[in-house]
C-alpha cells in the first residue's frame, strides 16, 4: 500500500489548506475529495438532474471526468475538460454538496476513483471519510477541527480571495447544516476515527498548524519506511550470520536462565525439507523460544507493527522475521513465505493469529494450510505449555509432521478440515 495521510474534519477546519501545503512539503500527491464531490454536484446542476433521480446520477456518473492539473505552478480543478477551480466554491455548489455527497451511488463512484487514483502513489487526502472509509488503513490518520466562528471565519476570508460573494449568515448557516448532515449521514458520515490523532487548529495560525501536522507526517513516514524495508530481507552476508549467530547464542541463555524449559519431539523438524511450524500462541516470549533453542534456522511470521520499533526491527531483520499485515490480504508477505519454503526452510506460523487465540475462540485463518499445499511441505504441530512467569517452567512440544495434502478432495472445504485438524493436534500437544 502506498503511504498514505488521511486528513479528516469538518467544513472550515483548514483541511485543504493544510492537505495541499503538507502534500508539497514532502512531495507527496495530494487530492482534494472534497472538490471531487464538488464537481459532482456542479455537473448535475449544470445538467438539470433531480438529486432524486438515480438512473440519471448513474449516468452522469459513467460519462463524468475529473482531474487535477498544474497550470503555472497552481493546481487546478478540471470537470470535463473545462477549469472550474473557482466555480465549485460558488454558492450554488456549496449550498448543495453537501446533499450530493450523501447519494450512495456518488459517494460508491467517488471513493472507488479515490482509491484507484491513490492506489500506487504517496498521496494526501482530506475529507470526512478518508480514515474511516476509504482508507481505513491509511499510514497516518489525522482528524482537523475548529470552532464554528473560526471556522465562519476562515471561509468569508477564503470567499473574499476567490472572488465570490456569499453573505457570512450564509456561510455561517451553511457550516452549520454540513456539520449536521454530515455527522448524522447514514453513509459514511463525519467522524474521528478510532487511531487518529485529534488536532484542533483554532488558536493558530495557518502556519503553525501546517508544521503541527507535518511534524506528525514526517514520524508516520519514517514508520512507513521502516515497515516497508520489512518486506525486503537483507542478504544472507557472512557478518549477518556471525552476528545472528552471537545474538542467539547470549539470547537462548538468557532464556534457559528466565525458564525453566523442557523440550519435546525436536527430532520431528529436524528435516532437510521446507516445514512450517505451527504452534499455540500464549506469550510474546513462545515464538523467541522456538527460534532461539532450536539449531535448525527458524523463519517466523510475525505482524509487522514489529517493525515500527527500530531496536525490534534490528533483531527481525537479523533473524528474518517476515512481517504481515492483519486482517488483509498480505500478498507480498505470502511471497516471502513460499520464497523461504520453496528454498527448504522452516517457517513459523501462529495459526490463531493473536496470543490465547483459542481462549478467545478466534477465529483460526488457513493460512498454514495454504502455504502448505501450494509448496507442497509439511506441517509440524507444536503445544506450548507454560506460563512464561520468571524461572517457571515452559514446555514445547513437536508432534509429528502433517501432511494437508491427504485433506485435498472435491469438498471446498477441505482446508477448513486440514486447519481444525492441525488445531486439535495443537490442543492435543498443549494439554
């Protein structure tokens, strides 16, 4: 996924302003959703069309173009060829963008040519839905907000510069109807979303708020980056092997010294194949266990939040901890999994996805049994037992290799039955 900041907040909260000012601070595409839906309504009024009329939305919809273009050193709103810039903040248009965006088919045709716009660059975006709905798994996530009168403020300020009239009762009543339709919208509406950063920008200036932000920015950047070199392991270098070798070596002492650890069935992975661990998750400490006390290299999938921590993401780099995102499909981790298979290493896999998964009764993903059959290797099941309380005793238990192959049949849902199956062998070893 591209890097993407997601700027929401109500009208007049100095959204576009700080988006567009932010986006060429760090080079970064920024698009204004919130001309888009402007544009939007603008077409159906230049074409008569009812708000009301569907068929006719969809229509319009189909044949509409809109881009963003520079035109001497100024970014500019195209609809259908022709600059617009300033006739989408006319009265006409803000009197009713705000019923337009909350048409299901133009809100469904605007976030799909969003996504698709910002699909493969670095973007900015501001709106009311950008972190919740249309990127809910934006880089950073930012919510603007400011009082009404600032905010009426603001826009007769803005209007003046553009050139056009509006009364500031007007205005005033306008924000204030947006805010409640937006807020109270059955689709999509305006809200914080839960991990965005609150920012209140009425006691500062533009300036200062645009560096508010941007010092956000720039953190959630280097996050980024370092999440990204997570996906490209670093190189097998005779120095890495020494290294990874010292660190494993002091670590697995410390661990015998913190437990009191007893192992089982070690023999089970002791094959020259490509295998994939998979064990019950009850501590942040079992995955470090199986990598540390084993001699055979362990290559374990870890989420990567890991990488977030720059001392955390030294040691996942070293040990060639393959990150993925949750809840998504990780395509590019799926391709370092069967790299690492298909050159016959051992793979470590949590199959309940979060630590006492099972307690939970959450929800158990395939994906070990997938990674199995499409490299055609072998599963080991590992029963962890322990309370990972200081000089307590912790119990890892490898049972014998499965192969999910032998579940392939018509049924579509025979890797539900391969995973249920490695799961009650799981609990089997755990007990």
């Amino acid at each position: 996924m591209s890097f993407i900041v997601a700027i929401d907040g109500p009208a007049g909260s100095g959204k576009g302003t700080i988006a567009s000012r932010v986006a060429k601070k760090f080079d970064l595409f920024y698009l204004d959703t919130g001309a888009m839906y402007r544009c939007v309504t603008l077409k159906l009024i230049k074409d008569n069309i009812d708000f009301t009329d569907t068929k006719k939305i969809k229509k319009a919809l189909e044949d509409i173009k809109i881009d963003f273009k520079k035109v001497d050193g100024e970014e500019k709103v195209f609809l259908d060829d022709e600059d617009v810039t300033k006739t989408i903040r006319e009265e006409k248009v803000a009197k009713n963008v705000s019923q337009v965006s909350h048409i299901p088919e133009v809100r469904i045709a605007m976030v799909d040519l969003q996504r698709k716009i910002c699909s493969k660059r670095d973007s900015v975006l501001e709106g009311r839905d950008i972190g919740t709905n249309v990127f809910p798994d934006a880089s950073i996530k930012i919510y603007l907000d400011a009082s009404v009168d600032e905010r009426v403020r603001r826009r007769v300020k803005q209007n003046k510069k553009n050139g056009i009239e509006m009364s500031e009762e007007d205005i005033r009543e306008n924000i204030i109807f947006r805010d409640k339709n937006d807020k109270e919208s059955e689709i999509a509406p305006l809200k914080q979303a839960d991990d965005a950063i609150y920012v209140d920008t009425t006691k500062y200036p533009t300036r200062i708020n645009v560096n508010r932000v941007a010092k956000l920015v720039k953190k959630a950047r280097k996050k980024y980056n370092r999440m990204q070199n997570a996906y490209i392991m670093t190189e097998e270098t005779t120095i890495k092997k020494v290294k990874r070798k010292i660190v494993k070596c002091f670590l697995a002492g410390l661990y015998h010294i913190a437990f009191r650890v007893k192992r089982k069935g070690v023999e089970n992975i002791k094959s020259d194949e490509g295998i994939i661990i998979c064990a019950n998750h009850l501590n942040y400490l079992d995955a470090a266990g199986i990598v540390l006390l084993n001699k055979r290299p362990i290559t374990f999938v870890a989420k990567n939040d890991l990488y977030r921590i720059r001392s955390l993401s030294w040691l996942a780099h070293l040990f060639n901890i393959i990150p993925v995102k949750r809840n998504s499909s990780d395509v590019a981790s799926l391709k370092l999994c069967l790299k690492a298979l298909k050159n016959k290493e051992a793979l470590g896999i949590f199959p309940e996805g979060t630590r006492n998964g099972m307690k939970k009764n959450a929800e158990v993903k395939n994906g070990a049994a997938f990674l199995a059959y499409k490299s055609k290797s072998k599963i080991v099941p590992v029963g962890v037992k322990g309370t990972f309380k200081p000089f307590s005793k912790v119990i890892f238990n490898y049972g014998e290799p499965i192969d999910v192959n032998k579940f392939k049949s018509d049924n579509p849902d025979w890797m539900n039955d391969a995973t249920n199956y490695i799961m009650d062998r799981i609990r089997e070893l755990s007990k």
